[in-house]
C-alpha cells in the first residue's frame, strides 16, 4: 500500500501520467483554461494546489483536475480524475507543510477528502457540460483518455 493510499483512506491512487506539454497545448488550442478550484480556494492551508491560468501547470492538483474533465474520456474517468485530485492535494500539502507546520498535516488531508466528497456530489454538473460542449482532447497513449 502506497504511503499515499494510506494517507487518504479506501480511495486507491489511480497512478496516471500528468499531461506533457504536448498535450496541455493542443487542449488549450481548444479552449482550455483552467479556473484552478472552482468553487473553492486555490490553496489548502496555504500550500498552492491550483492557480487560474492556460499555462502546463502538471503538479497543481486543480489544473490536471480541470484538464481532466475538459479532455472528458471513458466510462469511469471522472472518478479517475477526482481520485488523482484528491491524491495530489494530500501529495502538495505533505510537501509544503513543513516543520512546525507538520502539525497541520492530518487537518490538511482531511480537507483533501472533503473536497474530494463535494467533487464527487456536484462535479457531474462541470463533467457533463464539457460532455455537451463536445470537447475533447487528445488522448494520452495508454491512458484511460
């Protein structure tokens, strides 16, 4: 059990590539551009999880999340991109809570999670108006997209 999967609970950490430059290119030449947390803030105890832009942002949790619902994919993939939000949020929040900060760690995954848990009631709403949009990205070799 990675130390991740074990960080956030029963969710599995899907493990999927972050999208290159290549991709993220082609996607936004397509209209893409993230809003970093949506109905949220761009931080997690101060630590950056997402930012408002069109720029590859790969290690923002927000910004791959966004990408991920734009570029939309196969049965299952909205609840592959909420799990690997909730792994990268639990991801940068252990990396930039450091020392005396440490302590707010536990706080930290648990507003991973919740965040996770408002995706997973309300994110189909964003999910199906990319689906209707018709918006697709390039799909990843090997990836679920």
């Amino acid at each position: 059990m990675s130390d991740s999967h074990a960080q956030a609970g029963r969710y599995p950490d899907p493990g999927l590539k972050r999208p290159n430059k290549t991709d993220w290119a082609r996607v936004v030449k397509k209209g893409f551009k993230s809003d970093g947390s949506s109905c949220s803030t761009d931080t997690i105890f101060g630590v950056r999880i997402g930012v408002t832009s069109s720029k590859h942002h790969p290690d923002l949790p927000a910004n791959v999340h966004d990408y991920r619902y734009f570029c939309g994919g196969l049965l299952g993939a909205r609840l592959v991109a909420d799990l690997e939000y909730l792994h990268g949020c639990i991801r940068c929040t252990d990396a930039g809570l450091t020392g005396f900060a440490a302590i707010l760690r536990p706080a930290a995954r648990f507003r991973a999670r919740r965040r996770f848990h408002i995706l997973r009631q309300f994110g189909h709403v964003a999910w199906a108006n990319h689906r209707k949009a018709g918006h697709r990205g390039p799909p990843p070799k090997g990836d679920l997209w």
